[in-house]
C-alpha cells in the first residue's frame, strides 16, 4: 500500500518567483530530480517492492483493503478480477513526521546538488516539504504457480499545483525504503489476521526470483465468518460521513468504517459489488436520492431493490443530531447546520419508514453515531451548549437496527484501530467473535441477542476503560434472528 511514501514538495514557489525563476527552469529541475529518484526507486522497487505469499488471491486481496485502513489509506479504486487496489492518503502517510525529518537530513543535500545546474542561488533554499501532496500506492495482486505475488508502485501527486506545473512526483529514495519496510509490516500483521481469524482456506508458497517470502505464522484457523455464497439480490447502502462543512469536527474513521463494512457485506454476506451504493462525505440532496425523502421513498435504493427478493442492509457512520425543538434524532449530512438538523438533517424515522416500504425480504440498519448531540470533541450545537437535548425513543420497526449508544451517550472512537468503537466490536463480532460461551451458544450462528451481548462486554468495557464514559449499543429486532453463520 502506496501509502509508504510521504514525498516532497520540491520548491517554493514564492523563493523562485523571488529569483525569477522561469517555469522552463523549474520544470528542467524537476525533470532531473524524477529521472534520479525515479531510477534508484525502481531498484528499491526491484528487491523490496514483491513479495510472494502463501495465501490465496481472496486472503492476499482482503489484507491489502484492511492495510490501507491500518495505516490510514482511503482505497479509491479496486477490481478484485484484476487484482488491483488504487490506495491514497495525506502525506506523510504512512510516515510520521519525525520518519520524515529522517528523509530531509537524508536526502537534502542531494536534492539541492540535482538542481544546482538550473536554479543555481536559489537551489539553497529548497526544502523537502510533504504538506500539499498525497500518498498514491498502486497494489496489484496475481496468483502464481506456487502462491499470490503482492506488488507495491508508489508515487505522490500534488494537491496544489497550478498552470505547467508537474503534478505527479517521484518520492525521495530514503522515504520509499521507509514507506515501503512500514507497508509490509503491516501487511504481514493484516495477513496474520486474516490466516488465523478468518478462518479462509491456506495454501504453501515458496520464494521465486527477487521475491521474498514473509515470515507468517501457519495458524491454526479459528471458527470466522464463512465467506458467502453469492446473495445476487442483496442491496447495500454504505455512508461514511467524515469531512463536515463549516465548524462541524470530523469523524477521523468514518472512511475506515465505511470501507471495512463494505468489504464485509461483499465478502460475507454474499453482496455483488455492483449491488453496493457508496456515499463518502455524503449531503443532504445525494442521501435523499438514495433513501428517498420524507415526500417519497422512491430512491435509488427503491428502484434497485426486488419485493420480497432483496436483503438490504444500511451502513452509517458520521455524526447523529437530535432535533432541539421536536426531539427527534437525525443523521447529520457534512453540509448541515447542526443549530438547525430540523431542516437539513435526515431524520431517522423518515429512514425507517422508507425502508419499511421498500417491501423488502429483509432489512438490517447498522449506525455508528449517538444522537446526544456531543461529540469527542465537544457538542455539535453552540444553541445546546449547556443544555441536554434528551431524543425521543426510537419507533419500533420490523427489521434489525443496531446503533452505538444510548440515547443520551456519546459514541467513542478507537484510535489504535482507526475505527469507530462500535464498528471496531460490531466487526469482530460479526467475523466470529460473539459465537463463544459468554454471549450465547458457541454452534457456529451468531444471533441478534449474542451480538448485543458481545457489545455489552466488550465495547461498553472498552469505552469506560479508555474514556471513563458509558457507551451501550441499542438493539431493536428479533433477539434470536441469526445474523450470520461461521465456518465450523
């Protein structure tokens, strides 16, 4: 996962308007520090960029999504026929910016002697610089005769770029070899994970060429969530609400939640990728043309669902808002004005009662916010400060919903994991967790009661443990509706 490098921003452009530094000037020395950088990276890329696993294609395509989560990576691309992720993130990402410190005392000199020619004085003040740019990792994994090759490109793009400028960069030497030790590491971990959690089938694989085998561990596998048989009527709405307009504060996970869910809806419960309907930082107007408004529930989610065919599953995870006049709970979208969610928020009961008409075979809501108002950095609301916005208790609905907390509690986040801490243990429950003694019947079908009870142990543990605050999922459906069945 391309999100090794964290590459420079090669020059100011004030310093070179200052010395009267062409464009032509620029783009020669940018040209000369590529054609370098480019060339020694390509050998690093050589011995260290592949690596071959004894894993199938599923276990090798599956680490590499829960890799770029790790490291904080957004998979803006991926095809599972070819093999191929395309993974971005902010720079540094995934170095941390004393690893970064390490690359300017490391790569500076060189930098500045490779451009010397054509910027000649100038050449002295050019600084490495990560802000301004992404991270861009190119994934491509294919099966061989004797395991899964997984390969890594890297390379940055530059965010702020203006007129002739070159958009596209080669990271320094020094950050690749960083970016690329730190991929793999958590890789190796991610693929542990998926071995011995997962419970997927394995297969042996030996080092070919400059390939190099990682040392994982041949666990033994665990009962885990049995991938799913295709469910080719099965629809998934998937919404990670992360980067709210105005002075909203972001939910730091929400792309991560929304990435992990989708992957396991299409892994596990059995639904085709063309059946899942994503929306990132989603508005008013792009939820409502999904899920249909309080005038009409005839969305997209309605013309794509078959009655009485279709198993549908809504995922969320942002901020929730009750309402400070009517007490009613809304799902804030990123361009609302939590003062008045009355008038831009989606209302939780509008949701429900369009889902109801969908005539669906089946409904499971799955929503990582509280509608408290609060969020871990403070209340969403200057009019509520001070004051407790109680919601009303949500309607009863003949379908599954599970949300993150009480009505008057705050949902937390788990910053080891970069998830939020419902989706953190909803997900380990899902994929085999709550199927033990302590929640319930250890028979491979894990039911609505015994995800409830793994949630009460563990994420409620986990959020006083580490906040020193009550956060209890609420439940709403038949306690004994088997959610999901494990491999056994």
């Amino acid at each position: 996962m391309a999100y090794t490098l964290r590459m420079c921003a090669v020059v100011c452009i004030a310093l070179f308007a200052a010395a009267c530094v062409t464009d032509k000037q620029y783009n020669q020395a940018i040209f000369k520090v590529e054609a370098a950088w480019k060339e020694a990276n390509e050998r690093i890329l050589e011995t260290e960029g592949k690596r071959l696993f004894p894993a199938t294609k599923q276990q090798c395509f599956m680490a590499a999504q829960m890799t770029a989560n790790r490291i904080g990576m957004v998979v803006e691309q991926q095809s599972y026929d070819t093999g191929f992720l395309f993974v971005s993130g902010p720079a540094p990402t995934p170095l941390t910016m004393e690893e970064w410190a390490m690359v300017q005392r490391a790569e500076t000199e060189n930098l500045r002697s490779l451009i010397r020619d054509d910027l000649g004085v100038v050449s002295y003040w050019v600084e490495l610089d990560p802000s301004g740019k992404d991270v861009l990792a190119n994934i491509f994994i294919s099966e061989k005769e004797s395991g899964t090759e997984v390969s890594i490109g890297l390379r940055l793009r530059s965010t702020g770029s203006k007129g002739g400028k070159k958009k596209r960069l080669q990271p320094p030497p020094t950050a690749m070899n960083i970016g690329l030790n730190k991929f793999w590491a958590a890789y190796e971990m991610e693929m542990a994970t998926v071995l011995s959690k997962y419970g997927l089938p394995t297969q042996t694989a030996a080092p070919t060429g400059p390939v190099r085998k990682p040392a994982i561990p041949a666990a033994a596998a665990a009962p885990a969530a049995v991938r799913a048989r295709e469910n080719p009527d099965a629809i998934a709405v998937i919404i990670g609400n992360r980067n709210y307009e105005s002075r909203i504060p972001a939910v730091d996970f929400a792309y991560n939640d929304a990435d992990a869910m989708s992957r396991y809806v299409i892994e596990f419960l059995g639904v085709s990728e063309r059946n899942v309907i994503e929306l990132r930082d989603a508005k008013l107007s792009e939820m409502e043309s999904v899920l249909g408004n309080a005038r009409s529930h005839q969305g997209k989610l309605w013309r794509w669902v078959r009655p009485e065919e279709s198993d549908v599953f809504v995922y969320y995870s942002g901020h929730g808002m009750p309402g400070l006049k009517d007490g009613r709970r809304y799902l804030l979208p990123v361009d609302a004005n939590p003062d008045t969610p009355e008038l831009q928020g989606y209302a939780l009961e509008v949701l429900y009662k369009n889902l109801e008409k969908l005539d669906a075979r089946s409904v499971t809501v799955f929503l990582d916010a509280c509608f408290s108002g609060e969020s871990p950095r403070g209340p969403l609301s200057r009019k509520a400060s001070g004051i407790r916005v109680v919601p009303k208790e949500e309607p009863v609905v003949p379908f599954t919903v599970l949300s993150a907390a009480g009505s008057d509690q705050m949902a937390s986040w788990d910053e080891e994991a970069n998830h939020g801490l419902f989706t953190k243990h909803l997900l380990d429950a899902l994929y085999g967790g709550a199927d033990g003694q302590r929640y319930g019947k250890p028979d491979g079908r894990i039911t609505l009661s015994e995800i409830k009870s793994y949630l009460d142990r563990e994420m409620t543990y986990a959020a006083r443990r580490k906040y020193g605050r009550n956060q209890e999922a609420t439940v709403i459906g038949d306690s004994e509706k088997v959610i999901v069945k494990l491999n056994r």
